[in-house]
C-alpha cells in the first residue's frame, strides 16, 4: 500500500510541475505578446506622425508658394487699376482670377487643420475678400475703393500672415530635421 501511495505522490508532483510550468510559460507569452503589440504600435504612431509632418511640411510649402503668386498678382492688378488701366479689368472677370488650386486641393485634405487656426483664418478671409473684390474691380459699376481696399488686405497678409507661415513652415522643417527625415 505504501508503494501505491508513493506512486500517486510522484504522480501528482509531476502532474502539479506540469501544470505550474505551463502556467509559466502561458504568462510569458501573454506578457511578451502584450510588449511587442504595444512597442509596435508605439512604433505605428511615431511613423504616422512623422509621415502626417512631412505631408504637412508639403503642403503649406505649396499654400506659401500659391499665396505669394497671388498677393504679387493683385498688388499688379491693383496698381493697373489705380494707375488709369481700369478698362482692362471691367467687364472681363474670367480675365482675373486667382490661382487656388492647392487651397481648394486643402479642403480635402485632413492635414489642412494642422495648420495653426489664426494663419488658416487669416488666409481663408483674405480668399474671400479678394475674390469679392475682384468681382467688384471687373464689374460694370466698378469702385476704386473696392481696389484700394483689396491693396491694404493684400499688404496685410504680405507683412504679417506670410511671415507666420514661413515660421510655421521653418518650425515643422526643424522638427524633420531633428528626426533626421529627408524633405
């Protein structure tokens, strides 16, 4: 009787050792799994994030790149206008528009509201009333007020909302840099 028991003792022992080893490596592979899900998934964001900046960096290059074209060309429309070469302008108002092609490409662009609310403000204002100011200079009943107004916008935006671009621009290119991404 004794042997009987001594075999059922070695038995549970073997059995308990199994079971406490399988527990063990269960538990490893539950916790290792869990760590290398999450420092992928730190890894996903990081990438994510810089891929967004770099996208980003692109895109308000562009946006400075359009606005600079469009506030020279009013500031040439303009002068025309003031300087006795109103003729030109009235009653043609496909003759001058502006070229928006990457500010109506933003709207689409979920990046867009990345840019810092007080520049996209000022730009999407400055849009809207050089446009009504265009379609007031080629109109019929044209008003040099209108165009003198569209003037001191246009000098606004020049000497302060470009230059906050430009440092926005220069602050995302910095950040890239640091990261060593390649523009």
């Amino acid at each position: 009787m004794s042997a009987i028991k001594d075999k059922l003792s070695i038995s549970d022992n073997k059995n308990r050792e199994f079971w406490i080893s399988h527990l063990i490596i269960l538990a490893g592979t539950i916790i290792g799994v869990y760590l290398a899900a999450s420092a992928g998934l730190k890894v996903a964001v990081q990438f994510e994030l810089i891929k967004s900046d770099r996208d980003s960096y692109y895109m308000r290059s562009a946006l400075l790149d359009e606005l600079k074209d469009n506030t020279d060309t009013i500031k040439t429309w303009g002068t025309e206008y003031r300087t006795g070469k109103a003729r030109k302008f009235i009653g043609k108002p496909d003759d001058f528009k502006l070229d928006t092609y990457v500010w109506t490409t933003m709207q689409d662009n979920a990046g867009t509201f990345e840019i810092p609310s007080e520049i996209l403000t000022k730009i999407r204002r400055y849009y809207r009333d050089v446009n009504s100011g265009l379609s007031k200079m080629t109109s019929r009943n044209a008003a040099a007020d209108d165009v003198d107004l569209m003037l001191k916008q246009t000098k606004v935006i020049q000497e302060n909302t470009l230059p906050l671009l430009e440092s926005d621009i220069h602050q995302l290119k910095k950040r890239l840099d640091d990261l060593d991404i390649p523009l």
